[in-house]
C-alpha cells in the first residue's frame, strides 16, 4: 500500500483543491491520500472560516482517506516550523510522496535551491539577516539572500506557496530524504488575488465573497464543490457565523488592555519592544483591521503580526513555544490526532500500527499530551464567540470519535 | 467650613441613599457633604449596574458636594481594605464627621467592640483562624471570636452594613480618633431582601426590577428620585445596557481558559487552590450564575468568590495587591480623583488645597499614578460589553473634566 502526503488548511475546500488532491493520487499512483490540516487556527495568524471537523469531512468527501490535525503550536508559526511539522507527521505516517501546489510548478528549481540552503545555512542566514536590518521584509530579504548565493533561479519566493514549498523541501532534507516531493502548478487565481473566477477561485476570493453582505451559497460560480458549499451551509446555520478575526478582538483587546508589559513581553514573538506599540495602538482602535493597520509597518509582514495577535490570543509563551518546536526536531513528537478517515484511511492505519512507533489519537482524553491540551484549549477559545448551547457541543467534538465515512 | 463624609456605592441611587444624606448633613450641621464612592466596580465583586460618572451625577443631583473615587484596588477588597481606604481618603479630605447606616443604627456597640477588637487584635484573629478552619462562613467566625471576647453584644455582625460599620470604626481608631463617627438606622428593606416596596426599597430589590424582562422606568414604586431614574434611563439609552456579571463572563471564562495555573495562582485571593477548581468549573457552566453556583462551598461566600472573579477579571495579582495595600497602610496615598462637584464642592477644596499635601485629580492623564492606571483599566473593560462608537466615547470621560453642578 503506498500513500501520498498533502498539507493543507481548507478555508475553505474549494475546486483547487479537488484538483491537488486528484492530481497527488495520479501523479503518485498512490493508494491513499493523507491529508496534514491545520486545526482552529491557520499559518497566516486567522482563525479558520468553518471549525476543522468541518473542513476534515470537505476533504474526505473529496478524496482524502486520512485528515491529521498539524498540532495548533506549529500550524500557527512561520513556513519553516509549519513546514518541519506537517513533514515529520507525514514521515511517521510513512508516506511514499508529498505532493503540493506551488505557483512555480516544477520541482526541480526547488531541490536545488534547498541543497545550496542547507548547505550554506550561516552564510544564508547572515544574508537573511543583513537585509532584514536594512528594512526589508522577510520574503524580500530572502529572495535577496538567494540570488546572492545561486545567482538567477527561475523560483519566485515572494509568492507564498512556493516559499512554503521550499520549506517542505528543506525539511524533507533533514528527516527523511527517501520521500519523493512533487509540484503541481497551482490551477487558479494567484493566493492573494480577489476576484471570483471560473472554475477556480482562490480561497481568499471565496471568503470574501462569504463575507459579503448576501452571499447565496449555493451559486454555481463559487467555485467549490457541492458537498463543500453544503457543509459550509451546514456549520454556518448551526454555529451562526463564519469566523474571523472581528469575533475574537474583543477577547484580543481584553488581554492586551490587562496584561501587564512584563506579561506581554513573554508572548511568543513579542520582540523589539512590540509589545509597548501593542498596548498604545489597542486604545486607539475600534475593529481589527484598524488595529492591524494601525500597528503594520514596513518591518513586519500582515501574517507575521497576525501570527503574532494568534499568541497573544491563545496567550503562548516563548518559552512554551520553544519547549514543543524543541520536540519536535528532537523527534519526541509521537501523537497523531485524527480528525475523519475513510475505510481505506482505515484500513492504511491497521497496517501502520505494527510497524509504527507513535500513538493514534482519535479523541482527546484529559491526560492528552501537553500539544493536544494546546489544541483542545485552541478550540475552546475558536468557539468561543458562538452562543450556547451550540458552543459546548461543538467543544465536546474534540472529545468524540473522528468522522468515519 | 465644616464637612460630613460619607462612603457610598450608589448602585444605583434610591431614596435610602436620599435619606442618608439628608441625616448626615443634619446629624452633623455640616456645609459639605463628601462622598467616597467605589468606581466602576463594587465591593462585592460586581460591575456597578452604570458607570461612576452617572452615578457621581446621582450623588450631586441629591445633596452630595464632591463626588471622590475609591480607587478600584481598595474598593473591591474585603470590608477592612475598603474601610480602611475610604476612611484615610475622608482624613485627606479633613472631615470632621463620618455618617453611616446600619442595620443597628445605635454607635455605642460599633465602638466598644472596635475598640477590643483592635485592643486585643491576636486573640481575636486567632480566634476567627480557629472558625474558618472548621469550615464556618467569615461573618460567622467573625461573630463567634466577638462573642468570646466580649459576650454577648447587641451588635449582629452577620448584617452587612454592620460589618462595614464595624470597619470604619476600626480604621478610624488608626487614622485619626478627632474624626466624629455616627451612625443612622437604615429605614429600608434589609440589604438582601428582595421585594420592592415603598417609599424605601433595596437596592437589590430595584436591581432585580430593572433587569426584569420589561421594567418601565418611570414607575412611581421604584422609590428612587426622579434625576436618579432619568440618570438611569439616559445611561441605559447610551450605552445600550445596565452592566452585569453577565456581560463580562465571556472575558472571565476566555482568561480561565488560556490563563496557565501557575499565573492564576497569583492572583490576588487564589488560595488553597483555588485556580483548580475555577479551570475545572468553567468548562462545565453556561452563564454566570451557573459558574458560581458551581464554584461556591461553605467555606467561601458568594462575595469572597464575586471578588476572586474580580481580580481574575482584572488581572491583579497578590503582588500588586499588596503593593498597594502597603501604600495605603504607610500613608503614601497622595493623589484624590475627583468625580463631580457643586460649587460648595469646589469651595471647599479652594480652602484644602493650601491646607493638604494631597494632590487632587479632576481627569487622568497618561502618567498619572499606579493606583489610578488601574482605575482607568478598569474603566476600560468595564465598558467593553459597550459596542462603538459609545465604548470609546465613555472610555474618554476618565480623561475628561468631572461633573460640575
């Protein structure tokens, strides 16, 4: 039995993905589709648009045998951590590929660009560095720092899939050289593009038309698969809104306004001093976006900050951080949440458990370990906004048996 | 010029409080009447139902001249503190009499047992120590450790407003003995009682009636003053509510969520660990009421647990607690927020100014000191249920002008 790995979010499901997932099964010839999803809380700093029970029955409704949860601590952290995360669960889940989209859609630009990077890790990082001290951004002083070492690459690495694609190629490097990664290129408008477009919208498009002031879910041009516009449909009329980040800056604004700097300053992420343009720009603001803008500057990306709100949110430290990113890549990370399978996904995973060292979780129990207590506690306050009862039954999914279809 | 104080929370107005004033400008044939009021929250752990700039308006619409703050730190502290800060805060002021109701309505007791209590202070604590550790309830021990020392007295100390008596008595005998203290029979319904009836209602009783499903302001029976309802009314209409523990369980369960147990166990009041079962308890409680309820034993009263709540709400720990306490036992209290006046008011502080090394504060400012930086973050969240633009144009009345009539 081979199995194909994908890392995903979901937010939610539409026809590009389909087209990934269809493509990972024939380019692979796989016989089962493993899907890495981040939970509650995505990699770009937002809480997820519908909770990830929904989002994993989207994927296994459209092909995918298997959704893991990517633990919250590591879906929430720049493209790197995220990267390592979801490769060393899908290592220990022993897929044969990983298959992802990527603006660039060829992977051999990709492999030699990781080689040269983790060869020439501190001049690399001294470049990165260098340039970030000047003002650039972070793509931009990355892009730089490339074309110093390797001269021209036809890899753009402003675009954010393929710089999240040399993620998972550089961390493929250093766990497991065997699994064989591929690209698809990505069928559709560009990650940050806004317009809906036939057949393939990007996700940010479709929330945005989500978030319009009428939006008729079961249009033709939403570009979504049926069954993912009627689970959407579904979420929606039971909890009674899709989430975003408007819902949690009440409870964001509360932390900041009685957190003390000293408190403040242990947040992960919290460096330069942030914390002090947090507390001032937090009086100064009535919404979230007026908050974002309010506190963005040139120095720091829109995720990074909201990576940043996401911490303080869920108040994670420096040093908790630190502590489960140390886990990781010492390799003590050894549960694997599963949050919906199919009969194969099932089928693959009897297989597994004898020949595997990790432990399969599929509902929280109170003793769970420390990262799943992080994920349980994550949704406790994803629900949050949600009126009761509605709000505690959804929390009592973390506690029940994955979706099984 | 002479001047009568008296330490009130106003939540909200009623003709008791009316009358209250009324005898002490009598009782005492004072020309000013100086009001010590608690800010946006109260004594027993609670939001005041309206803010305290609507209230300071109440006091002053009914005889009141200066309307001073109690500041947030001291006045949700067990009856002692409380006492203690308000009684310094009227010796700042240089009273010459403070006027109290209680159930009792005769002075005698009140200082007879004050002055054993503070005489014979060891015994008494060690007393009271000896009851709360069998499990009795602290106005019981309280009234178990006076009985001892002193057999029988008329004095119930299980009525509240006695037992407050019985602290400003106790703080005055370490303040300043010239200061006259008298009290008046409150001519009302007992504090708990929970009927409305005329001419003199609880402030419980009208509570209860005010957040009824469809209370109609104006009604004669509410035994309030007609200013005061039309304050009410005004206020309700700005902001769009009357605040109760309702509107701020969301921000206490959200912090009994994401807070560690090891920050929890320094807040302030977070005994015998406590912070165990307040994270246990609020997964299990759908509103307030469910949660305390839910959390109350013999051992703690509804009070001690509204406060704890308070200091979890707030953010304020045993450390910051205690530094605050100690300043205000070592008199290093300097600074007096004024709320509202009349011109009597501003005359009289004309006099002290010239007389007093006090500072006295019309409106915050951003240095202003720690004591009144927690008030203003109180202010802050207090007014949080609040949507905008009326949060942020309430927030601002701390950093404007107070009340002149």
């Amino acid at each position: 039995m081979k199995a194909v790995g994908i890392i995903v979010e979901y937010n939610p499901f539409h026809n590009g993905h389909l087209y990934h997932i269809e493509q990972a099964r024939v380019k692979s010839n796989a016989d089962i589709v493993i899907a890495i999803m981040s939970g509650q809380f995505l990699q770009r700093g937002e809480p997820a648009i519908v909770d990830k029970f929904t989002r994993a029955k989207m994927a296994i409704a459209h092909g995918a045998d298997l959704v893991v949860e990517l633990p919250t601590i590591y879906a929430i952290q720049h493209s790197d951590i995220f990267a390592y995360a979801a490769v060393y669960l899908l290592n220990c889940l022993q897929v044969d590929f990983i298959i992802f989209g990527s603006e660039a859609g060829l992977i051999e630009p990709f492999y030699k660009i990781a080689e040269i990077e983790c060869e020439k890790k501190p001049t690399y990082q001294a470049l990165v560095k260098a340039s970030l001290k000047q003002g650039l951004s972070y793509p931009h002083a990355n892009q730089l720092a490339l074309a110093t070492l390797i001269g021209k690459t036809e890899l753009d690495l402003k675009l954010p899939n393929n710089i999240l694609g040399l993620s998972y190629l550089k961390a493929q490097q250093q766990i497991n050289r065997t699994i064989k990664l591929e690209t698809i290129k990505r069928k559709q408008a560009s990650y940050h593009e806004a317009s809906l477009s036939q057949p393939i919208a990007s996700a940010t498009a479709i929330r945005n038309y989500l978030f319009s002031d009428n939006p008729m879910l079961d249009v033709k041009d939403l570009s979504m698969p049926n069954e993912s516009i009627a689970l959407l449909n579904n979420y929606r009329e039971y909890a009674g809104l899709f989430h975003t980040w408007d819902d949690y800056f009440p409870l964001l604004k509360y932390r900041l306004l009685t957190d003390t700097l000293e408190q403040l300053s242990m947040i992960n992420g919290m460096t330069e001093g942030l914390e002090y343009r947090l507390k001032k720009q937090i009086n100064q603001s009535k919404n979230f976006n007026d908050f974002l803008s309010n506190v963005l500057t040139k120095r720091y990306t829109k995720a990074r900050l909201q990576r940043l709100f996401l911490h303080v949110l869920l108040n994670l430290t420096t040093e908790t951080v630190h502590f489960h990113v140390n886990n990781l890549y010492t390799g003590e990370l050894n549960d694997i949440r599963l949050l919906a399978m199919t009969k194969a996904g099932q089928l693959y995973l009897n297989f597994l458990k004898p020949r595997s060292e990790v432990t399969f979780i599929g509902q929280l129990k109170k003793n769970s370990s420390a990262t799943m207590a992080i994920d349980a506690n994550a949704s406790a306050i994803y629900y949050l906004p949600i009126t009761e009862p509605s709000q505690t039954k959804l929390r009592h999914k973390d506690f029940s048996p994955p979706h099984r279809q």
